[in-house]
C-alpha cells in the first residue's frame, strides 16, 4: 500500500552485511506513490477502489452473460477510441498477455518471412519466436546496440514488419511507421505493450498494434490486445487459408469470432479487464491520448534534464531522439554505487526502479506510464540527489 504525502516512511528493513545504511528519506520529500515500475506498473487507488463497485454484480459471474461482455465491449470501444483506430480496424483479445501473442503472431499473421528489429531483450524474443518457428522461413533480423534503435526497411519478399513502438528493456523508443517501399500486403506488426495508452500514435501507420494491459494501462496482467487493420484481418483469413496446424488457445480466427460477440474464446481475467476499463475510460476524460502523451512528456522530460545536470548521472540512451516518454533509463556513474541506491529507495517505500534483469546494473529504470503523477517523478529524483548526497 502507499502512504499519503507526508505520512510516516516505514522503518528502512536491516539486511545483515548491507552496504547501505540505515537511511530514512524525509517524508516531505517522497513521492506521494512509490510505485515506478515498467509492467507490472502503478494502479491508481480509484481502480482498485472501483472494483469494490463490481464485486457482487460482476466479478465471480459468468463470462457469457451481459455483465462480463459489457466489460470487454467497453474495453474493446474504449481502447479504439483513446488509441484513434481508424474506420474498419478491430480490437482483438485473448488470454495470455504479449508473449502469448507471439505465438499468435508467427502462428496466425507472417505468411512467409518476418522482419524484426532488435534492440532489447523484448524485441529479442519475438526475433527468436520467429526464428523457431519451423514453418516460418528465418527472419530478417536488424539489430542496433542497447540503447539505439534500427528502424524498419523494406525489403521484397518480407510480408511482415516487426518492431517495439517502446523497448521496455533499454527505454527506446520507436516511431510508428509503415517501411516506405513496402509491399501493399505486407503487415506493420508493432510490439506496443509498454507504449499503449501513454505514447501518441497514428495507427493508420500500423496494421497490428498489441499490448498487454499492465504497463501503460495501469491494468493487471493475462490478457493481450490487438488492434488490427483491414490488410491484417485480410492476413488472418489468408493464413488460416493455408492450413497450418494451430492450438485452439492461439487461434487468431477464434479470438477474433470470440471478440465480435464481445467475448474470449476461454475465461477471461475478469478483474484485469475492469481494470483497464477504468484507466481507459479515465484517459478518455482527462483529453485522450493527447493528454497522456502530455503528461508521461512532462514526467520524462524532468527525469532527463536531472540527469543531464548531475556529474554523476547521465541519461542511458544517448540519442535524444530515441528517448522513450514512459521508460526512462538513467545511468549513475562512478564512485555512486546504484545497487545501493536503489536498495536505500525500497526500504523508504520508493520501488521498482531496477533495470531489465542484467541489462545494465549501475541503472535507474523509471516507468513515467500516465499514472504516474509527474509531481511524482519529480519526488523520485529529490529522493535520489538525497540519497546520493548520504552515501557519498
Ligand atoms: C512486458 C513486455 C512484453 C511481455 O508482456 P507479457 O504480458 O508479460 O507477456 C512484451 N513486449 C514488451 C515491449 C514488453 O514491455
């Protein structure tokens, strides 16, 4: 749970043989929500506290019945709406989140060849979901160092583009746009999980735009979404056309018939979906994507500057250009130890500002989603110079 402004920090945890000592962070200068994290990221009270006004009429009953599919037509209106989808795109679902989806994807999408720009550990998998899949000629891979990117180039005989719109792992960020050259039917398949909802976007420029729901969206996870065009539902029919043997479970034509009678093909999460349901219709009545793109710009906009005006820090992606607006990577530099720094935050309540797994281990890692109050990510880095300053 979160504190309200100026409560109380709790007492910082002791960790025998901990480097770190016991540092308590004023209270005046934490932020009012500690939570940072890139996916699963930060849920606003007034969701979960919503929730309580489903918790006997829809929650515990049957998928198959008005209350449930009322949810999922939100859901699905909703996130076409916010995300601007224009005339005769769909917004698919299913269970499973993004990494099922790439199973979706190589299964029920490529036709042939798939090109996929890699320049994180994400996109990384999907490259390697369309390496493995034996019916499946081997990708084109174009790869940049973690930290850049590689935008997508047409090339004949790709009939799929495959790239992150954000990479989550490195904070990269990557324009959303069709590969001039490209041929007609080829499809612009665009990883958009951690960028749904927070980063602006002309969908008219991607032909399957997917995410799961607890990055940008302040949902919870389990389910993923697609939203599709015309040449990608045309895609979907071609494919199933040609026979390929494929699960139930990751069935694009399933998922789609289930969608259209506002419906998942087995039991959706329930709880995750009324989540987004609320953060979407709320998005939509602050002023939309507009206003999202807005605030994680402001947010990122001050984390960068702090660390470009710190000896010690420097932003992780060197281009400003390639900057991502709701995660941004921090590098702190020598003698600053980050691995302390980061352990002090926790114990003061102020969480997940870890990097990717073992990508770059001197990082601050900082999900900026709308969520998050920009007052907020100004707190965390008050919070950081504080420390900064202690451990010296
Ligand atoms: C988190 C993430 C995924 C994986 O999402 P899951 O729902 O956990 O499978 C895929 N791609 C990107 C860009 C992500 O940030």
């Amino acid at each position: 749970m979160t504190s309200p402004p100026g409560a109380a920090a709790p007492a910082p945890a002791a960790v025998p043989g901990d480097p770190a000592p016991d540092l308590r962070v004023p209270a005046s200068l934490l932020p009012a929500d500690g939570r940072f994290g890139s996916g699963p990221s930060r849920v606003r009270a007034a969701q979960v506290e919503a929730l309580t006004g489903i918790a006997t009429t829809v929650v515990g009953t049957s998928h198959r019945q008005a209350p449930v599919m009322d949810l999922v037509r939100r859901a699905r209106t909703g996130l076409a709406a916010l995300l601007g989808a224009p005339d005769g795109y769909e917004v698919v679902l299913g269970n499973g989140g993004s990494t099922l989806f790439w199973d979706v994807a190589a299964l029920g999408l490529v036709r042939e060849q798939a090109q996929a720009c890699v320049v994180g550990e994400f996109s990384a998998k999907l490259a390697a979901v369309l390496t493995a899949a034996p019916f499946l000629a081997d990708p084109e891979v174009l790869s940049a160092p973690y930290g850049s990117r590689v935008l997508p180039a047409s090339r004949s005989g790709v009939d799929t583009y495959a790239f992150a719109h954000n990479e989550t792992s490195t904070g990269v960020l990557t324009p959303v746009h069709r590969p001039a050259g490209a041929d007609d039917d080829a499809l612009v398949l665009v990883d958009a999980t951690s960028a749904a909802g927070g980063v602006d976007v002309d969908l008219a420029e991607a032909d399957v735009y997917y995410f799961a729901p607890q990055k940008a969206l302040a949902s919870d996870g389990g389910l993923w979404f697609a939203v599709c065009s015309p040449r990608a539902l045309a895609r979907v029919e071609e494919v199933a056309a040609l026979g390929r043997w494929t699960p139930a479970s990751l069935s694009l034509p399933l998922a789609l018939a289930s969608s259209r009678k506002e419906q998942t093909l087995n039991t959706p999460a329930v709880v995750t979906l009324a989540l987004l349901v609320d953060q979407v219709e709320w998005l939509l009545a602050q002023g939309g994507l507009a206003w999202a793109a807005a605030r994680t710009a402001e947010s990122s906009g001050h984390l960068y500057a702090w660390a470009e005006q710190r000896v010690w820090a420097r932003p992780f992606v060197a281009d400003p250009a390639h900057r991502s607006p709701v995660v941004g990577t921090v590098d702190l530099l020598a003698p600053v130890d980050a691995t302390a720094v980061r352990r002090v935050l926790r114990a003061n309540g102020v969480v997940d500002v870890d990097p990717y797994r073992a990508l770059g281990p001197d990082q601050l890692r900082v999900g900026m989603f709308p969520a998050v109050d920009p007052a907020d990510v100004q707190a965390l880095t008050a919070c950081v110079d504080w420390v900064v300053e202690r451990l010296a």
